[in-house]
C-alpha cells in the first residue's frame, strides 16, 4: 500500500533542519547546506543533477531511498522559492534549473494561485492553495502505487506530521550545530504521535534514524 513518507530529512545535533535567513544567495538558509553534508557526495545526488562519480555505501543507499519510489511530492512555498508574498510575474520557476530532479508532479502549498508549470524530464509544478489535505489528496491521485514524499521544508513536514498524515520518517542526523534556524521538532511529539524507530545506522556523516507509525 503506497505511503506518505518523509525521507532523507537532514537535522543538526541541536534540532535544526535549515538555517535562518533563506535567501536567494543561501536557499537552505545561513549554514543550511550542512544539513546535507551526507547527501551532496553521494553517486545519487550527482546522478540527479546529470553528473558522474560520487561516493557509494550506506550514506548513498539512504539516499537512492531518499528519492526512489515516488509518484508525487509535496513542498512548501519556502521550498519552491524566495519569493514571499503575490507572484510578481512568472519567472521564478524554482531553484533546479530546466529538468529538475523530481520527475514526477510536485504540489506546492502556497495562498497564491499560479498556473502550472512545465518542466522537462517529467517534473510539473502545481500550486496549491487549499492547504494541506487538498494537497495530499491531489498527490495521492498522481503518485497512483507509489509513495508521496513531504519534501518540506520544516514548517511544511510539521503541519503533515501534526495532522496524523505521515507514514513513515528518515532523518539523517548530521555532526554538525546550527545554533539558530527552523527547529524541526519544536511542538512535535513523535512517540506521541505514534513513532518509533525501526532502523538506525551510524556513518562518519549522518546518523540515519527511520521512524515508523506503530
């Protein structure tokens, strides 16, 4: 039965999972892209973005699982872009360029209505204004078998989490502190809604940690 699942979801040893001020210059926020450090030399990630090589074992095995499986994504605004407010125009198209990773529709939440928008390599970029529920709903009738991904960002997985909406969690737990950001588990209970851990495994980068519902 497909699930809805989170997954490959970096989070700093003081419980931070992007860093403040996202900008256009820093898209995860001041020092977010440490969230990621397990993720960015991996053979998956550069085989995403049309390059070769990168390291293989199990940090590359979370991360082809991070990816794979998926027949519709559903990201936050923040995550899409950032711009804040009415779309000025249409030119932000997100931060991926022409083919973006995804391959599949992705559902972005937003109080903005936006026409859809096209990308090569099968990605579709639908914006959504009806909240999470109707987000899903519409993820759900996309990913057909497959599995929906909460791609996030923080606030997006918090709301998903919150409402009893998730199946299953992945968080790589880096080495590294954030001090200041978007707090991942701020007002969330995870044993409280039903979690637990299935799986950990250590690497020098991450420490991968699967939760599932009981």
């Amino acid at each position: 039965m497909p699930k809805v699942r989170i997954a490959g979801f970096g989070v700093s040893q003081d419980g931070f999972s992007a860093g403040p001020n996202q900008s256009l210059e820093n898209p995860l926020g001041v020092g977010g892209p440490k969230m990621f450090g397990w993720f960015f030399p991996t053979q998956t990630f550069r085989a995403m973005h049309g390059g070769e090589g990168g390291t293989t074992g199990v940090d590359n095995d979370f991360a082809h699982r991070a990816m794979d499986g998926f027949g519709a994504f559903i990201l936050g605004r923040n995550m899409f872009g950032p711009v804040r407010g009415p779309w000025p125009d249409e030119e932000w198209k997100g931060w991926w360029g022409d083919n973006p990773p995804y391959h599949a529709p992705i559902f972005v939440l937003t109080h903005h209505a936006r026409d859809p928008i096209v990308m090569q390599g099968g990605t579709t970029f639908y914006f959504v204004t009806g909240g999470i529920h109707e987000a899903l709903r519409l993820a759900k009738e996309a990913a057909g078998e497959k599995d929906v991904k909460i791609g996030g960002g923080v606030s997006t997985v918090q709301q998903y989490l919150k409402a009893g909406l998730v199946d299953s969690i992945h968080l790589a737990v880096v080495p590294e502190f954030l001090g200041q950001g978007e707090a991942l588990f701020q007002d969330i209970d995870l044993p409280a809604l039903g979690f637990a851990v299935t799986e950990k495994v250590v690497t020098d980068a991450a420490t991968h940690l699967v939760l599932e519902k009981k």
